[in-house]
C-alpha cells in the first residue's frame, strides 16, 4: 500500500474511530457474555437507560461549539426532574402541560446564565457552577430534600417506556434531537456562527456576529434541553430525585469531549457525543455484567474523560507540527 493510501486509511480509521469502538466493545463482550449481554433485551436497556445522558450530553454541546461551559445543566436536569414529578403527582397538572412548563422552568435558567455571561462578562464556568448550586437548593427546597413518588398517569409513563418497533422510545428521541441539532449547526447561519465564535469570538464580533446575543441563544437551548432530559427521566423512573445533578454532570462531559476528539481539538458534535454516550455505556454494562463493582463506572468515565483530553492535545500538537 502507497503512503498516500495508507494515510487515507489512518485519517478514514481515526474519524470513526469511536463507531468502531462502540462495535468492538460489543462484539467482545458478546463473545465473553453471550446469554447476558448478546440479547435485544440488554440492547434495549442500554439504549433507553442512557438516553437521558445522551439528551444532557447534547445540552452541553451547544455551549462548548460556542467557546462557553454550562455546568448547570445537570442541576437543571434535577429541578426539572423534581418540578415535573412534584406537579404531576401532587398538584395532578396533566403531563405535556408539566413536561412544558418545565422545559420553560429550564429555558429560564438558560437566560440568567447567558444574561450573566454575555451581557454582564462573568466567566462561563464559575457562573453556570454558581447558578447550578442555587438550582439544586430550588430543588431541595421543592422537594424537602426527599425523592418523590407516586401515582402517575400510563400515558406519561409510556412515554418513556413504550418502544416503536422494537425501538426504545427514549432512543428515538434522542437520535430526533441529535439529528435537528447537526442539521442546525451545520446547514443554518445560526450554526454557523455559533462555530465562528467559538472559534474566535473577537474576530467574529468585528464582521458583525451579534455574540452576545447567540450566546444567550445557546444558554437557552442548553436549558430547555437539559429540562426535557430531566422530563424524560421522570417518564422512565415515575419518581424524582433531587440530588441526581453531579451524577449525570460530569458522564455527560466525558461523552462530550471523547466524542470530539476524533473530530480534531475543539469540534465538539451531535452525532460523536451520542456515540460516545453508548460506547461508554456498553462497556460499563459489560463490566457490570462480569460483577464489577459498583464504582467501576466512574473510574471508566473519568478515565474516558482523561482520554480525550489527551487525545485532544495530541491532535493539537500534531496540527501545530503540521503548519509548520
């Protein structure tokens, strides 16, 4: 093979290198694990369990495409979980009308973090951690710092649970927002800009990108979506736990920037986060699956975590060696 073939083959290798390794973590813990793991039903677990991790994962996408962290999102999950399950079962609001109020409950929280970031220049990271403590204090003052349970409508519950063609429902959605998403930041203005401050938020300023306010656009779609993760998990739990925020927080940073890194430094992504949400959540099952210990998942995906940001270097340094 010619040098040129051979480094086609590298580059088309490393650019789905995380497809690649969400079916070989499968084959081979099918191999090891053939009556547990090889089954549709363990499939379907997979799928459906994660995908509220998928749908925050793709909530932290937008900020960090446009130079930004939003660390409330996982706080925001845990109110909006809360409020969804407080007003359905304690209050008996019908579900869509929770599930919106609450995405809106979301988009609120959205607006003070970009207000707070673009218009009065506070750090994003410091700012959305600040914001997300508040949320969680809303939310164990909602609650009483209890979880909460109760009786709730079969239609809302099917929601989360029912399956289209042997689809996990839950998987559709996500693969729904995913695909809107890609679409958006891809083939819109709109996305496009978001990349362009992202890339440099001066230079984007100086041909006229209105900055401030697509930042404030960002925080809110940030919000609305970690919302309506925190509506879905209430949909396939039936229950609501106010503490969940950390536990969902930094997974969904580990999916977002390992999903990034075959892409190159910085090009974080809808469709690489989603598959790095289940290659990650393959492989816990697996080990889970072999009797692992309860802590193995985070040391996976602190380790996962860790892996992309060395990667991402590498692929900085290789890029700077290359220009020269």
């Amino acid at each position: 093979m010619n040098p040129t073939a051979r480094s086609g083959l590298g580059k088309a290798l490393w650019a789905n290198s995380l497809f690649l390794m969400l079916i070989a973590v499968v084959a081979i813990f099918s191999i090891l694990l053939p009556q547990s793991y090889f089954s549709l039903a363990n499939a379907q677990m997979i799928t459906s369990t994660n995908a509220v991790l998928a749908l925050l994962a793709l909530a932290a996408v937008l900020p960090l495409i446009s130079g930004q962290f939003d660390m409330s999102i996982g706080f925001t999950l845990a109110l909006a979980q809360s409020l969804c399950a407080g007003l359905i079962i304690h209050h008996g609001v019908p579900p869509l009308a929770a599930g919106a109020a609450v995405v809106a409950a979301g988009m609120l929280i959205g607006l003070v973090n970009g207000l707070l970031v673009a218009r009065g220049g506070l750090n994003a990271f410091i700012t959305t951690l600040a914001t997300g403590i508040v949320v969680q204090g809303i939310a164990q003052l909602y609650t009483g710092g209890s979880s909460l349970f109760g009786q709730m409508p079969g239609f809302f519950l099917s929601l989360g649970r029912d399956r289209m063609l042997g689809v996990p429902l839950p998987l559709v959605y996500v693969m729904v927002v995913a695909a809107l998403m890609w679409a958006a930041l891809r083939y819109t203005d709109w996305g496009r800009r978001c990349h362009a401050i992202g890339g440099n938020a001066k230079a984007a300023r100086l041909i006229g990108i209105p900055v401030e306010r697509i930042t404030v656009q960002v925080f809110v779609a940030a919000g609305a979506l970690a919302a309506l993760a925190g509506v879905l998990s209430t949909s396939i739990l039936g229950s609501a736990n106010p503490n969940v925020g950390l536990n969902y927080l930094l997974p969904a940073f580990a999916a977002v920037f390992l999903g990034a890194a075959p892409a190159g430094p910085g090009r974080f992504n809808a469709w690489g986060t989603v598959i790095a949400v289940y290659a990650l959540a393959a492989g816990i099952s697996g080990l889970q699956q072999f009797g692992a210990a309860f802590y193995v998942e985070q040391f996976f995906n602190g380790g996962a975590l860790l892996l992309a940001v060395a990667l991402a270097r590498w692929m900085a340094v290789r890029a700077a060696a290359a220009t020269r």
